[in-house]
C-alpha cells in the first residue's frame, strides 16, 4: 500500500494543534483529514472510509475524546486509535489500553519526532492487518471452493456407488480411485480451517469465526473417517474374511453407541431409549463399522425428529440358516411416503425435492449400506408420512466359515 493512499483523522480543538498534525502527516506523504469535535469526526470518517489512522484529542467540547474513539472503533475497527491528552491519567490511558480501544497515547505538548514515530508505526500496524485481512479473504474463498469440490465429489461419489453395487469388482476400483481424490480437498480444507482459526484468534474475532469454523472442521473430520473406511473397503478381497473382526460383546457397544448420540438427541429435545435382547450377547463383526453404521442411523434419525422419541432395539433373527443381529432404530419424526421411501437410497433423487426437511440416504447412509452388505446384511426403511421412520440393520451374528 503506497503511503499517498493513506488516509489520516485528526480530531481536536485548538486550530494550531490541528494545523501542526496536518503540517507532520503531509510531510510524512499522508493525507490529513481533520475536524475540530467528535460529532463532526464521525462525519468526515464515514465520507472518508478508508482510514488508516486515527488521532483525537482526550477533552473536545460535543463530544469527550473517549467517546468518539469508541464510536470510531465500530466505524474503522482495523485503524489504529492515537489519544493526545494534556493529563498523565495513568488508570484511564490503561484501561483504554485493555479495552483495544487505543494504540498509543499522546502527550501535550507535542514533540514532532514522537509523532511521526507513532504514526509510522500506526500506518505500519495498518497496513499488517489490511494484509492479514486480505489473506483471510482469500483462505476464506479457497474453503468455499473446496467445500463446493467436494460436494461435487461426494455426489459423484453416492451416485456411482449406487451404479456398481451389483458389480464388486467396479465398485472396488470406483472407491480405491475416488477416496483419494477425496482426501486432497478434504484435507485442504482442514488446513485452512485450521489457518483460518489461528488467524481469528490472533486478530481477536474468535466469536465472529471460530464457531463455523469448528463446525468446518467437525464436518471435515466426519467425511475423512467414512473416507478412510471406504479406502479400506476398496483394498480388501471378494470372499476374503475381513481383518477388522473380532469378538465382541454387543451391550457395552450399544451402551457407548447412545452415550455418543446423547447431545444430538438433547439438540432436538429427544427422548433417547435403547433395549438388549437376552439372546443378542456377542457377535463376531467388525466392531468399528457397525459402531459407525448405527451412529450413522441415528444421528439421522435425531436429526429428522424434534421433541420426539428415538429408539434403538437389538434382537437376533434366524433366517435361511443364517443367524443375525438386527438393531431397530425407530424415531417419531416426519416420516416419509412410501415414493419417498422408495427413493430414499437413490442418490438421484431427494425424498421430496420441494421438501427440503424431508430425509434422503447421502454419503454416509449409503456408505452405512455398504458397510452391512459387507458384513452379510444390510438396511431397510420403512416409514409413515407424519409418524415416523424405521430403520432395521442386519448383520451377520458371525461371518461364514469359508471352505
């Protein structure tokens, strides 16, 4: 920034304490705009935005000087604020001082070399922040284009995960290829997050920033598990037993399934209840994907659901010679049509594309599917428009023994 754009406000009553300043800053290749009270400063700051640096006097007549800095502050919060006062009142220099009111304090009389130091060093502290402000600025559009990138991909992603569901193989190659391409945005956009929050902290606008930007980060922390969880799906074998099974007891599970959703159920005022069937003790699954396809579940279900019930049953079913263990997640939230239901994993279509409240599958939903089909099982919706939704997930109480 070239020191003729600068413009510097000076603010007091004496005339020839005005035409001194105007005579330094000018000499220092400044513009100088000056004003004899507050009330005509506010003025002359708004016709004059933007301005690099502020100088005002402590006791003006209209307006106290403690007043128009602090109205100056909401106008030009990123220039400096230099007080001349006649009086060495060390509590009230300080406690302005402590408020980020003002930069540097003046004294009468006023030394030419005192000032120009201070002003220079003003206009120096300016132009820092202008720049950070312009970095910021620029961090802030490259999140929103990976952001967008990435709700490209992750369409693509649902859409031809759907297509090659019945194709092993392709889907294998699809997710090996795709979950790599996700991970640059997804890691880019953690970094500048991450940037992005040092530099509000620093600057001192965590309230403004920081709350989106750790619901960035929670979001993109979330889409790098499932991520990670799909590059594992693509690396292993059709056929293979799974590396990730263990045994494992099914309550304590559970138990920490619901002690997790707990907050996003109290979010929407929900009333959270779990039930263990005697027979449903241990299964032999990986433990970590059905852990996720149930916080997936639910996490949908307190979702779509205000002031409401959600409820988690898990029972055992024998069905063609095979024995699974089914947990129900039923919640009485808006509940879909049966076309809405019939919809609901087709990555094409939303539920109700007017209805934007209405729930549909997305990526981790579907990638909950895939998880079950993995583990011999998989997920069914049954709903009823203004009632409720349920949700039966299968898996496996043991993988098959291979022969």
């Amino acid at each position: 920034m070239n020191a003729e754009k600068h413009k510097i406000l000076v603010v007091d009553d004496e005339m020839e304490i005005l035409q001194l300043m105007e005579k330094i800053i000018r000499g220092l290749g400044y513009e100088a705009v000056t004003a004899d009270n507050g009330l005509e400063a506010i003025d002359r700051l708004k016709e004059n935005m933007p301005v690099s640096v502020i100088v005002s006097d402590y006791r003006m007549p209209k307006m106290q000087g403690t007043d128009f800095i602090r109205e100056a502050k909401n106008i030009a919060p990123f220039a400096p604020r230099i007080m001349v006062t006649a009086h060495q009142d060390t509590h009230m220099m300080q406690d302005a001082i402590n408020r980020g009111e003002v930069y540097k304090f003046l004294t009468k009389p006023i030394e030419v070399a005192d000032i120009e130091k201070i002003l220079q060093d003003a206009v120096a502290k300016y132009e820092k922040v202008a720049e950070e402000n312009k970095r910021m600025a620029e961090l802030t559009l490259a999140v929103r284009g990976k952001m967008a990138e990435l709700g490209k991909l992750e369409s693509e992603l649902v859409q031809a995960g759907k297509k090659a569901q019945d194709a092993t193989q392709a889907r294998q190659a699809f997710l090996a290829s795709m979950t790599h391409e996700l991970r640059i945005p997804l890691n880019a956009i953690l970094g500048y997050s991450q940037l992005l929050m040092g530099m509000a902290e620093e600057k001192g606008v965590t309230e403004d920033f920081v709350p989106e930007l750790n619901k960035v980060q929670a979001y993109g922390k979330d889409l790098l598990d499932l991520v990670n969880g799909l590059l594992g799906m693509s690396e292993g074998e059709p056929g293979k037993r799974e590396t990730g099974v263990e045994h494992f007891a099914v309550r304590p599970m559970v138990e920490e399934t619901i002690s997790f959703i707990a907050p996003f159920a109290k979010k929407n005022g929900n009333r959270l209840e779990f039930q263990v069937d005697p027979g449903a003790k241990f299964m032999e699954a990986d433990r970590k994907k059905v852990f996720q396809v149930l916080v997936n579940v639910l996490k949908n279900a307190c979702k779509y659901t205000k002031n409401g019930k959600v409820s988690l049953v898990v029972q055992t079913e024998k069905k063609d010679e095979a024995e699974y263990v089914v947990f129900k997640i039923a919640d009485t939230g808006i509940g879909m049509t049966q076309e809405q239901v019939e919809a609901f994993f087709d990555a094409t279509i939303e539920a109700d594309s007017s209805r934007k409240k209405f729930p549909r599958a997305g990526l981790k939903l579907t990638i909950s599917r895939l998880f079950c089909r993995m583990m011999g099982g998989d997920i069914e919706v049954e709903s009823e428009f203004g009632k409720g939704t349920t949700f039966t997930v299968r898996a496996l109480k043991s993988p098959p023994i291979s022969g």
